[in-house]
C-alpha cells in the first residue's frame, strides 16, 4: 500500500499537488494552520494512493513524500 506523507510545518498550502493528484485525495486543511500560519495539504484517502508521486514532483517545497 502507498503512503504519502506531507510536512505540515514545511507546506505553505500552495494547493500545486491537490491539482496534480489524479486520484483527488489531497486537499488543503480547512481548520489547522502550521507554524507559518498556512493550511497545510493533507491527505483526505489514504487507501485510494496509487504511488504516483505527482503531488511530490510538483511540491516546490519538497514537503511531501510519497512510499510504497
């Protein structure tokens, strides 16, 4: 089974990987905030991860890693 894995304190909410993900299971927090005072991406299915690892190729801040 894959596993994403996204750096909340790292993430700047961007919204780059929720586009980039064919499979539509990241989206950007409604109700947290890291210390930078962004929503972070978070994974909304983790059983629906295909491994692709578009939403960490198109992370400009390499805060997401992606594992099969």
């Amino acid at each position: 089974m894959a596993k994403v894995t996204i750096d909340f304190n790292v993430c700047k909410g961007c919204g780059l990987c929720v586009n980039a993900c064919p499979k539509k299971i990241i989206a950007l927090s409604t109700d947290k905030l890291n210390a930078k005072g962004h929503s972070p991406a978070e994974v909304i299915n983790q059983d629906l991860c295909i491994a692709c690892a578009f939403c960490a190729t198109m992370c400009p801040d390499c805060a997401i890693t992606v594992e099969k």
